[in-house]
C-alpha cells in the first residue's frame, strides 16, 4: 500500500511540497522498513537475533498508523485545497490541483 501512495502522490505535481513531502516521506520509509522487517523473517535472521518479534511487530506496525494517519490528514488537506486560486493575484482561474490531480490526490488519500 506504501508503494501505491508513493506512485499516486508522485504522479502528481505535488503544488503543496511540504505537505505531500511528509507524505512522500511516510510512504516511502514505511515501505522500506516493511522490506526490511520482511527480510529478517525471510532470512532467518529472526531466529538469530534474541528480540520479542511479537513485540517489535506491535510497535512496528503502531507507529506506522500514527504516520500515516498523520500522512493521511495531510493529503486530504492538500486534496481539500482543490478549488482555491494557485496565484491569489492572477485574473486567470487556475487551480491547486487539476480534475486529474485532484482524481489521484483523493485515491492517494483513501
């Protein structure tokens, strides 16, 4: 799911960088742990390694939600920016997101 976020906020112009950075950020580090901790397992580093995996995966898998729900209010945030001018000064209409960014900006937040 991490690789999806990261393709869809990607394909994105990402006009809000430090909102979508922190999402980008999330995605991808989460995505790199998941690789990681899959790894330990596969190897069999786990049966090496005296730590209570039950307990690793718990935090693991808690502070993951705590980002990215804090990721997920963000990108809705970003997607809720929609219909506000991109230049404040601007007689011309145009917007944060396009229709096509603003249709991947809110399957990146789902």
């Amino acid at each position: 799911f991490g690789t999806i976020v990261w393709i869809l906020v990607a394909s994105t112009g990402v006009p809000l960088p430090v909102l979508q950075g922190w999402v980008m950020f999330v995605a991808v580090t989460a995505w790199f742990l998941s690789i990681v901790f899959l790894s330990v397992f596969l190897f069999g580093y786990a049966n090496r390694i005296a730590v209570n995996w039950n307990q690793a995966d718990f935090l693991f898998h808690g502070a993951t939600f705590v980002f990215y729900f804090g990721a997920f209010l963000l990108q809705a945030a970003t997607t809720s920016l929609h219909h506000f001018p991109r230049n404040f000064n601007s007689t011309t209409q145009e917007t944060i997101l396009s229709g096509r960014e603003y249709n991947i900006s809110i399957a990146a937040s789902v």
